[in-house]
C-alpha cells in the first residue's frame, strides 16, 4: 500500500534520494513516482537539500579518454551540417519554455484550444498533442499548436496565432519540431500570421511529431532557413503536450 | 548557475560546444561524486562516461524549474553509481570508512566547514550541525558514499534498528530545520 501521511511520504522520498531505500522497496518507490506528481516534488525537495553535501567533495578531473568516449557516443557519424547553429542557439532564452507547465494563463488557454479543435476538426481528435508557445521575450502564450495523433495521410497542424501578430517585410516564421534525444531541430514549414490556419507536414513525419518534445517558432529571411537548421532568433517555443 | 542553465538549454538544441562546456565545468565535481560511491577510479570514469551520455539524450526532459543543472546531473550520476555498488562483490574499505566517520564526528573542522563556506549550502550546513553527530555520520555515509543501513550497521557496529533511526532522525530534524530556514 502507498503510504497517504506526508511525512511518511516525504521520509520515503529522502531514504529514496538518500539511497538507504533498497532492492525491493526502491523498485516499488519508483513504481509509485511514475503516477504521483507530489511524491516526485517531494524527491525534487530532498534532492535540493542534500545535493549541496557534494560542494565537500574536492573536485576529481577526469582522464581525457573520458570526453572522447563520450564524443564518439553521441555523434556516431560526424555530420558537418549541424555546426552553424550556434548564433541562433546563443540568442535564445530556450529553456524558457519548460516553466509553462506553471502558467495558468497557459492552462485556460490549453482547455479552450482542447475544446475549439475538437469542433472545427470533423474527425474529431479523440487523441492529440498540444503545443503552447510562449512569446520568447513576454514569456505570455503567443500561439499554439494541436494535432491528431492517429488518423491516415498526411499530419495536419492546426495553429493559431493569438493576438495581432505582425511579421516584419522580407521575413518569414518557421516552426520547428524539436525531438527528444540525439537529433536537430526538424522543419515543419513556414507559416503566417493568420489567426487559425492549417499546416499539411509529409506523412513520414507523424511519427517524429508525437514523439517531439517541444516546439519553436524562429524568424527567418522570407523563403525559409537556408541552411535547414534555425538560423535567426526563436520568437516562440513551448512544450509538447499528449491530451 | 544562470550560465549552466543557458548552456543546459543550448544543449537541448544539439550544440555540442555548449555540450563540450557543461563537460568542463562539471565533469570535476560529477566524478568526485561518483568516486566517492564506487571507490576506483576506472569504474567512477566510467560511471562518469554513462552519465554524460545519458544527460546529452535526456537533457530536453530537464525543467528548471523543478531543480537547478547542478542537482539534476549529479542525481543523474549518482543513481548510476549506486546502481553500481549494489551489484555484487562489491567491497568497502574499512580504513576509508573511518576517516569518513571520523570527518562527520561533532568537533571535526573538515567537511562541514567547507560546507559553510560554500555558496549555496550554508543552510544544510548550519542544519547538519544542529544533527548527533550520529545522525550526520550516517547521512553523509550513506548520501556520499553508497552505504546501506546493513553496511554502516557493520562498520560502526551497531544494531540495525539503531541505524535505521540515526538516519530516519537525522533526516526529519534536517527537513524541518531546513524548511525553516526558507521560511
């Protein structure tokens, strides 16, 4: 039985972070984090209150054949054509993005695209990922993206773009599916400043897209990123979100 | 910690440099920590090597909000390494162990003053001391160096109950004095 008493639970979590937990009980622990949010802050905490015991440890450097494994590991094959993104990279407030689980606005704002895609959609998203972005300089939602995660043919994503956007002359706004793991940015298309609209991305992509685990938006020369990687300032991004 | 925060962000973008950066200015203090669990340094290398590959593959489920760079990577290495000595055959030195027991005691200038002097970590410091010496003792061998309640029963020679409750109080007094100290 999972214990209910706060203070049993937060003991748990500090024996579990503490690593006094063991074989069996640590498993179950870990078993019982994965579907309870409170418990994870909890570890969250203890984690925080103990980490600093580490700043006693005088540092150790390690040998340099450890960075080269490393290298080699996650860069199997060399591929020239992701360096260059760094001028993009160093602008960008990225992480940002994480803090909008917190939002509230962004919560509201999530129920009502929930609701309004559902409608417009004659297939009905039975089930969908979401996306809302922030604005990356006024951290408030400024679009957000929804899609079916089943269905045949071609993925459409539904944007909408909130407020009156404006888009400088001689630019574009690309949006960009950012996997999980190991790989680049992927390009979805450019899009406008329409309110609501459409965008069809190659079926192969699906799989890609509802695996994602965010989405940005940067600015771009009009015709798109000529160098197939973000090449101007993210203006948007936000977090993948399976509903 | 704002500067491994942008690297950390850069790094969910696929910017190896930026990957490169988090490496040198963490790889000191994440092997110390695993060194002190495991013991050698071929294996504490090795842990090291895991976790950074799995911190590059995971970083975009990093939220800084829940915890700073810092404490999620050495979280990351540190279950790698006790992962490790929860494996078999896997043998403590008793010599090592005294020193460590004898650092965390009451009037030991060591660990705990460099605690206090550290950015960041006064409050736990100012709260381990407010701990039995005990208490501290058996929450830096098990945090620090991978102990079980059976282990540290057998090194300090005491019931496994009495162990059981250093820990367990020592970890209660902690949590409120600490929490106080952010109030």
């Amino acid at each position: 039985m999972k214990p209910q008493n706060p203070d049993t639970r937060s003991i748990l979590a500090a024996e579990y972070v503490l690593g006094t937990m063991r074989g069996q009980a640590r498993r179950r622990f870990e078993h019982w984090l994965k579907s309870d949010p409170a418990l994870r802050r909890e570890m969250g905490r203890w984690e925080a209150r103990l980490d600093p015991l580490c700043n006693t440890l005088p540092e150790v450097q390690p040998g340099a054949a450890v960075w080269k494994q490393i290298e080699a590991q996650i860069n199997p094959s060399r591929d020239p054509a992701s360096a260059g993104t760094t001028s993009w990279l160093g602008s960008l407030a990225f992480w940002r993005w994480t803090s909008f689980a917190s939002a509230g606005l962004a919560s509201v704002l999530l129920a009502f695209i929930v609701v309004n895609t559902g409608r417009s959609d004659p297939t009905a998203l039975d089930e969908a990922m979401v996306v809302v972005m922030e604005d990356s300089e006024t951290r408030n939602p400024s679009m957000s993206v929804a899609w079916a995660t089943e269905g045949r043919g071609k993925p459409k994503l539904r944007i909408r773009v909130i407020g009156h956007a404006e888009m400088a002359p001689g630019t574009a706004w690309e949006l960009w599916a950012l996997p999980n793991g190991n790989e680049p940015p992927r390009s979805l298309g450019l899009i406008n400043t329409h309110e609501t609209q459409w965008v069809e991305v190659p079926e192969e992509l699906r799989h890609q897209l509802n695996k994602a685990a965010g989405m940005a938006m940067s600015l771009e020369p009009a015709g798109g990123s000529p160098t197939g990687r973000p090449s101007g300032p993210v203006l948007a991004s936000g977090k993948c979100l399976r509903i | 910690m704002d500067a491994l925060d942008d690297l950390m962000a850069r790094c969910a973008m696929r910017d190896q440099r930026a990957f490169a950066e988090l490496y040198r200015k963490t790889s000191g203090r994440l092997l110390a920590v695993a060194l002190r669990v495991v013991r050698r340094r071929d294996w504490a290398e090795e842990i090291l090597q895991e976790s950074f590959v799995n911190i590059w593959n995971h970083v975009s489920t990093f939220d800084r909000v829940r915890s700073a760079p810092m404490t999620w990577m050495t979280t990351i290495v540190r279950n790698r390494a006790l992962d490790w000595v929860r494996r078999p055959k896997h043998e403590t030195s008793d010599e090592e162990l005294d020193g460590i027991v004898e650092n965390w005691a009451d009037d030991a200038p060591g660990p705990l003053d460099r605690l206090r002097h550290a950015a960041d970590s006064s409050a736990l410091a100012e709260c381990l001391a407010t701990l039995s010496g005990q208490q501290r003792q058996s929450i830096a061998l098990a945090y620090l160096h991978g102990l079980s309640h059976s282990e540290m029963a057998e090194h300090l020679d005491q019931p496994l109950g009495t162990i059981k409750t250093w820990v367990r109080r020592g970890l209660e007094r902690l949590r409120g004095c600490m929490d106080a100290a952010a109030a």
